[in-house]
C-alpha cells in the first residue's frame, strides 16, 4: 500500500493528477475488476476518491471519475485537431471514449422530452465519455429539420442549438453527421423524392450521389447547418468546439457502382465544398469501413463478400482530400450471424487491427471505431457477452494507444437514459440498468485519462512518481 502513499502526495502537483493517480491503479486490475491488493475496482476508486475530494474540488467519486463540468476552463474549450496519426486539443494528446444517440435533435424538439438530452449528457459525462455523434439531419419526416430543399423548420434548429449548447455544459463534443444512407430520418430516399417532385426523372436512390440538382441539394443543407449561428449561444457552428467533426453521410453506400467510383467523386466533392465554407472543423466520410477495389489483399478481413459490392473502399476513400480521420463502424452480428459466438469477438479485434494498420501506414491519420455494439435480440445474447465485446474493442484500441498509434477512439451504439426503452433497437446500453457496462466505460475513460491528462505529458514526473508512470503506461494488464 506504499504506493497509494506516494500516488495521494502528489495531489498538489497538479489539479489533473487526480484523475491521473486513479488511472494508475486502473493498471492493476484484471478483467474482472480485481486488483492486485484483492480490493474490487470500483470499491477502490471511490474510496480513494472520497480521501481526496477535499484536496481536489473539481472532482467527483461520482462513477469514479471527474466532474467534466469544472475540469476545463473556457480558454481550453478549443478545436479538436489532427497532428499526424492521433487528435490533439491545445497541443496534447486527445484519445476519444464516447458514444451515440442519433434522436437528441428530435427530443429536445418537445418541451416534454428536452429534459432527456440535459439527462443522457450528464449520465454519460458521469462515466468519462467526451464525445456523442448524433444526427444534424432529419429530412421531410416527421418534426423534420429540412421539410423541403432549404426550407427549415426554425423550432427544430432551434432544439439542434440546444444539443450543442447542452453539450458544451458537459464539456461534451459532438460529431455531427450530415444525411443518412438510410430511409430513417429521410435520407437519401426523400432527396430522390424532392428531386422527382421538382420534375426530375430519378429511378435509383444511388443518384443522389450523381445527380447534380441533388448535390445541390446536400451543398444546401450543409451550407445551412455550418453556417448555422446558435440561438442559445450565439456562436456560429462553423465556430465552435463543441463540434468535433463534421460527418458528411451515416453509412453511405452506392450498390448502384461497385467500382467506389460514383461515391468517391462524391465524397472527394463534398469533403472539398465542408472545407471551403469551414476550414476550422474536422471532416470524415462515415463510411463502415468496408475494402473495395482498390485493397484487393485487404478484402480478406471484410465479414462477407457482399462488402465488397457496395461501393465503399476504405483506403481510397479515405485518401480524399479534405478527409482528416477515418471512421470504421463494427456489426458482426449483423455482418456474419445474429448468432452470438466467439467468431464475432475474433473479427472484431482482426477488423480493428487491420483498419489501425492501414491508418497508420496509407492513410496517416487517426482511426475512430465509430459505431459498435451487440444486439439484445440476437440469439445466445446476455449482458456478459456484451461487457466482453466492449472489453475486446476497448483492449484493442488500448494496445494502439500504448504505441502511439492510429486507434484513436470508439463511439458505442448506443446510450439512452432511462425511459426511452422503447426507443431501443436492441443496442440501447442505459447506465442505471448495466452496472457493469457502466464500469467498464468509467474504467477505460480512466485509463485514457493518462493518455489526455496534461499531467503524464508536462508534469516531468520526478524519482517514484515518473517511474510509476513508465511503469503503468507498459503495464500487461491492459
């Protein structure tokens, strides 16, 4: 127990440490939170947390981690930037644990369901998550944002600028995607209809992608949306930290052109005109990850031979200009069997590798596993399966984070707060419900925060202190 003596002097080094000191003993715990000293990891945390708080006001047992809304000052809040291979904020280290909730736009649209947006941020702000991808986009539906090409409905923009102004209070970055593949939220099924209803003759979904009214159409909305000036903060989108990234399509496929070229002088496109109207923000495609064409040797790693089919080609879409990061999403319940077996926790950590691979040595940019999850309706599911295929993701990116790598990040699919079960999908994770997903989220936070913590990068950690650190930061139990 000498070391948690040596850990606790250090309190008043820097007002980060805190968080820095937690994650040390992080290291220490196997997979079932188990330490070397015999204490539950949870247990632990939060007595430390409760020995210090006095010492350390910004911070919370809460979760065992920090209180976000107090860690950053205003003059801190600044863009998320790329340098190299990982993301960086004011120069340091900024490696992502984060999650999704496409409907926050809708629910904060009524007076009645606002509250829940306030809620999900705080419940995952509790547990260390930093970023939410959420759609900026809801296309001639129902509370629909774009009811017709450029006309909008000014009370749903409206409860956009509430997201984003409720998440800054989180200390919370969004990643905001732009249209969806898919008919929910309109997609670009309604924009072939709106083209159709202007005279147009359409016969595939896929001329979205070619058609030029249609591209038209996309430059519209997203001239729109950054241009955007926040009502609740006054600040123009196109200006503001809060958004991370800019996300030009969710999941985007053309079946129509398996070449990929039809979808890559659409991205090439649309990447070029987001950065001619904000140069500040960064930009990714969307795409799933799947390999194409262009990296036949890596088409061995697809879940199936139809990925090749659709249009996408992983390498080379993401060798567009004005692409700063890549986005991978991970489905192998869906990709290769509703099944549950081991088969999908071993793609899933062979589909990862590959992708850190290729960012690292074609691509030259960070990696965000931007969707991933385990369906509760698939056959043989339990909770525990789940904790194992988080565990899985988060111990693969772990091992790319040690070496300084692509692996920059995961988002979950997906948190909701309580009472919006029948929201779910099946991939809903609700913290009050999951308490083990819960600490496996608030563990790996933690262990990010000594990669993000200006401590382990500025503090030039002196005798035992320094030592440790080295010492952790190569630590087995990861």
């Amino acid at each position: 127990m000498q070391l948690l003596g040596s850990i606790f002097i250090a309190m008043d080094t820097c007002k980060r440490c805190f968080v820095l000191s937690l994650a040390f003993l992080v290291f220490f715990f196997d997979d079932s939170g188990t330490n070397v000293f015999g204490f539950q990891g949870e247990e632990l945390i939060e007595t430390m947390a409760d020995e210090v708080l006095d010492h350390t006001p910004h911070l919370t047992a809460r979760q065992g981690m920090y209180n976000v809304e107090e860690l950053e000052d205003d003059d801190d809040w600044q863009m998320v930037q790329t340098k190299g291979n990982q993301f960086v904020v004011n120069g340091q280290p900024f490696y992502v644990n984060g999650f999704n909730t496409y409907w926050l736009m809708v629910f904060a649209a009524d007076l009645s369901t606002r509250g829940k947006v306030s809620e999900l941020f705080q419940q995952a702000s509790s547990v260390g998550l930093t970023v939410c991808r959420t759609w900026a986009f809801n296309d001639g539906q129902w509370r629909a944002l774009q009811k017709s090409p450029s006309v909008y409905d000014a009370d749903v923009f409206k409860a956009l600028d509430f997201v984003v102004s409720e998440a800054k209070k989180y200390k919370i970055r969004l990643i905001l995607s732009l249209v969806n593949n898919w008919d929910a939220y309109g997609g670009k099924t309604q924009y072939v209809k709106w083209g159709n209803a202007s005279g147009l003759n359409l016969t595939s979904d896929d001329e979205f992608f070619s058609h030029p009214t249609l591209r038209s159409y996309y430059k519209s909305h997203v001239k729109a949306v950054l241009n955007r000036v926040n009502t609740f903060t006054n600040i123009t989108y196109k200006d503001d930290p809060t958004i991370f990234a800019w996300e030009l399509m969710n999941e985007p496929r053309c079946t129509s052109d398996p070449s990929g070229d039809t979808l890559q002088s659409w991205i090439a496109e649309m990447a070029a005109h987001v950065k001619s109207i904000d140069a500040k923000h960064l930009v990714e495609i969307g795409v799933e990850g799947f390999y194409g064409p262009s990296a036949p040797a890596r088409t061995k790693f697809n879940p199936n031979s139809y990925a090749t089919q659709v249009g996408t080609d992983f390498i080379r879409n993401h060798q567009a200009l004005g692409v700063d990061f890549a986005s991978v999403h991970i489905y192998a319940d869906s990709w290769i069997s509703q099944t549950i077996s081991d088969a999908h926790l071993q793609f899933t950590k062979s589909w990862m590798e590959a992708h850190i691979e290729d960012a690292e040595k074609y691509l030259g940019m960070p990696v965000i596993f931007s969707e991933f999850g385990v369906s509760s309706k698939d056959t043989g599911y339990n909770s525990s399966y789940r904790d194992t295929l988080i565990s899985t993701v988060y111990k693969t990116l772990l091992n790319s984070t040690k070496e300084g790598g692509s692996g920059a990040g995961s988002l979950l699919w997906q948190l909701f707060p309580d009472g919006t079960d029948y929201m779910d999908d099946g991939y809903a994770i609700v913290l009050s419900k999951s308490h083990s997903t819960a600490n496996l989220i608030s563990l790996h936070s933690t262990r990010l925060a000594i990669f993000n913590s200006r401590c382990s990068w500025h503090c030039r950690w002196g005798c035992r202190k320094k030592n440790s650190l080295e010492i952790f930061l190569n630590h087995d139990y990861l």
